[in-house]
C-alpha cells in the first residue's frame, strides 16, 4: 500500500479503537473479541484492552491493574447475543485479528483465526448479512471479504465513520477516474480510426482523379469525394447532413473510392450513357 493507505487504516484502526461502548454487555463482547490475540499489535488498541480492563475491574469491583490478558478469550455466545453485542464482538476481533488493504486500488479484508474458528467466523458472518469466504493459510484459518460494498457495510455497522467516509471518497473517486479513462480511451482510438479512413480516402480520391477515373465515377460519389477533400475532419454524419443524403450513401460512396483505388482491375465499366441517366437521378433525388 501507499503511504496515504496505510495512514488512511491506522487512522480507521485509531477510530475504532476510541469507542467507548455505553452498554457493560457490549464492553464484555468487544473485550472478548480483543482477547482473542495474544497482544495488541499498535498503542490505540493496547490503550483500548487496558481501558476494557479498567471498566471490567470497576463492573466486577475487583481492584484495578489486571492485565487485559485475564479476560478469557472464549467465544461469545453468538445465537443469545443482541445484534449490538455481535457488532461488539466483531469490532474487538477486527482490532486483534483483522487487517485491511487498500492496495491496487482493491480492498481487502480479513480475518486470521485459529483453523478451526474460521468455518465459525464466516458462519456468524454469514448470519449477520455479511457473506464471506474462508479458507486455510499455513495452518491458520483465513476469513476474507473482497467486496468493497461488504467492507464498507461491515466497517460501519461496527462504528466507523469518518475514517469511513474518507475511504468510500477515495473509492468513488478511484472509479470515476477509471471509467473516465476508458472513455477518453474509446474516444482516443475512435478518433484515430476516423483520421486514419480520412487520409485513406483523401489519398484514394487524389489517385483517382489523377488518372481521370474520379470523373467516370456516379454523380453521388463525385459529390462526396469533393466534400470529403474539403472537410477532411468531418465525420460521415457530417457529410451526409451537408449534402442532403442518407450516411449509408455517404459510407458506399467512400468505399467505392477506396476500393478502386486499391483494385483498378474491378473499376465497373458504366456507359456513357448509362452514366449520364445516374448522374440525372442522383441530382433530383438532392435537389
């Protein structure tokens, strides 16, 4: 990750770990959920394990200086437990065992637990409206998310916000300058495809007309490859709207052009005559 990512996770990681539970039910669960590693990996979380000890010591009215240790790291009671208290828990585990990754432009979630918890935790998950897949790593069981929708839900279903906030902005912004790109790609590439056809028939047109065989050609096609010659940069709407035809008449003419530039041998041998009524028709037909 980037250095703005990783900042962008420590400070989301701070953020949560500053919730202050108001429930004692809830204090419990995320305590449990903690408990679940061995030591906290960064300062805001330890800060967070010793003030859950402190707030059980005063629950409990034992005196104050157990180690966040003591809180015992079994499981919580998932099927009796209140969707706040499942939040709770979930937040503590995120803190002690989950990390999040921001890199390439994915996010990633996941959870790294004991093998035989993983099965449990994508359960629970799954329970909570938040699907997930899990599998093991080097012996260790791995509940991962790689929805960016199901990572923003679960982050903020467990209290995140602004940190939140920022990390849906950069996303909306990362996909809007992607799909940005893929449009000025298409236009880019259109573009040189209608320069590339343009200098194609202004080269065919230039060829014909050398030799004489421009002149032998119907009305419509003179037509076009004169206004073809004069707006190079126009598209073949824009030469159908200026000459009063259908764009099909416009696209035929062209390729006639490109054609017998390219096989003289296939040049239609038209009477004079035959040409003549053509050019007749063609000229009330625009008239």
């Amino acid at each position: 990750m980037t250095r703005p990512e990783r900042d962008l996770v420590t400070a989301l990681r701070a953020e949560l770990a500053a919730i202050d539970p108001s429930r004692p039910c809830d204090r419990r669960a995320e305590a449990i959920g903690l408990a679940s590693a061995p030591a906290p990996r960064d300062a805001p979380v330890a800060r967070l394990a010793v003030r859950l000890a402190l707030n059980r010591d005063r629950t409990e009215g034992r005196s104050s200086g157990s180690a966040a240790s003591d809180i015992p790291a079994a499981p919580i009671d998932w099927a009796a437990s209140p969707d706040h208290c499942r939040m709770a828990y979930l937040r503590g585990l995120f803190l002690a065992r989950g990390s999040l990754s921001l890199a390439g432009g994915r996010t990633h979630l996941e959870f790294v637990v004991d093998r035989d918890a993983a099965p449990r935790l994508a359960a629970w998950l799954t329970d909570a409206g938040l699907p997930a897949s899990w599998r093991v790593r080097r012996g260790r069981g791995v509940v991962t998310w790689k929805s960016g929708d199901t990572i923003g839900l679960f982050l903020r279903r467990i209290g995140a916000g602004g940190a939140l906030l920022e990390l849906e902005a950069r996303q909306v912004s990362r996909a809007l300058r992607g799909d940005l790109n893929r449009v000025l790609n298409a236009e880019s590439a259109n573009l040189q495809r209608a320069v590339g056809a343009a200098g194609r028939q202004i080269a065919a047109i230039a060829e014909l007309e050398a030799d004489g065989r421009l002149a032998a050609q119907p009305y419509v096609v003179r037509l076009v490859a004169d206004a073809r010659r004069e707006t190079p940069e126009a598209t073949l709407g824009d030469l159908a709207e200026r000459l009063g035809v259908h764009r099909s008449a416009v696209q035929r003419a062209l390729e006639r052009v490109e054609r017998l530039a390219l096989y003289p041998e296939e040049a239609p041998k038209t009477r004079r005559h035959d040409r003549r009524s053509t050019d007749a028709r063609a000229r009330s037909a625009l008239a």
